[in-house]
C-alpha cells in the first residue's frame, strides 16, 4: 500500500488504484455522515477535490491522488457513510483511480514513512 500525506491509502487493483482514508484520518474527522463521491468516467489532476466527506466534526475534502480517471466508486459508502469509520482499510473505500502517470506512485509513503508521520 501507499499513502499520502493527506491521510489517504492507495492498493493496487489490476491497472488501478483503490483509494480510502486512513484509521488514523477517521479517528482525527469522527464519525462520517455524509459523502459525496465523484461520478465514473471523471478524470481529475493530482490535487483536485474530488470527494466531499462531512463528519460530526467537520466538512473535508479527499483530494486525487494521482492524475487519472475514475473508473468506480463505493456507492454502499454513499448509502453508509459509517463504512469508512469501521472499515476504513476495507469495505470504507472511497473509489478507483486509473493512473494517466504512473511515476506519481512513487512519491508517495510507504507505511513506515506513513506510520511515522503521525508518530
């Protein structure tokens, strides 16, 4: 897995990446309740906003990760947002992205790197 600053982790899937946030960045937002996931097909720069979380704390937003396309999303986290508190690393997943550059992957932290940015 990779992850980035912003919290999120990505894992391998064929030609694309999965794409969710991490325990560390649920337990930081609190329980999730609102999600709104970008539509199949958007392709999107490093850095867009692209999904809007709304959780009993506060309105974020997960940025793309990569420059691509994304080729699915979780419509059961849109219908449970709760998904992404219980199992963030698993069924919480927020969508799919398929790298247009694949090269930006390797900017990204390992879990050592990850684990010790929030220390």
């Amino acid at each position: 897995m990779k992850y980035t600053e912003e919290h999120e982790w990505l894992r391998a899937d064929g030609d694309a990446y999965v794409v969710g946030i991490t325990e560390h960045a649920t337990t930081q937002l609190g329980d999730l309740v609102f999600v709104e996931l970008p539509e199949v097909g958007t392709v999107v720069s490093k850095d867009d906003e692209i999904v809007v979380i709304e959780s009993v704390k506060a309105a974020s937003d997960i940025m793309a990760p990569v420059d691509g396309e994304i080729v699915a999303v979780n419509t059961d986290l849109a219908d449970d947002p709760s998904l992404a508190n219980s199992d963030p690393l698993g069924n919480g997943w927020f969508f799919k992205i398929k790298p247009s550059d694949a090269s930006q992957l390797e900017e990204m932290l390992d879990e050592d790197a990850y684990n010790a940015l929030i220390g």
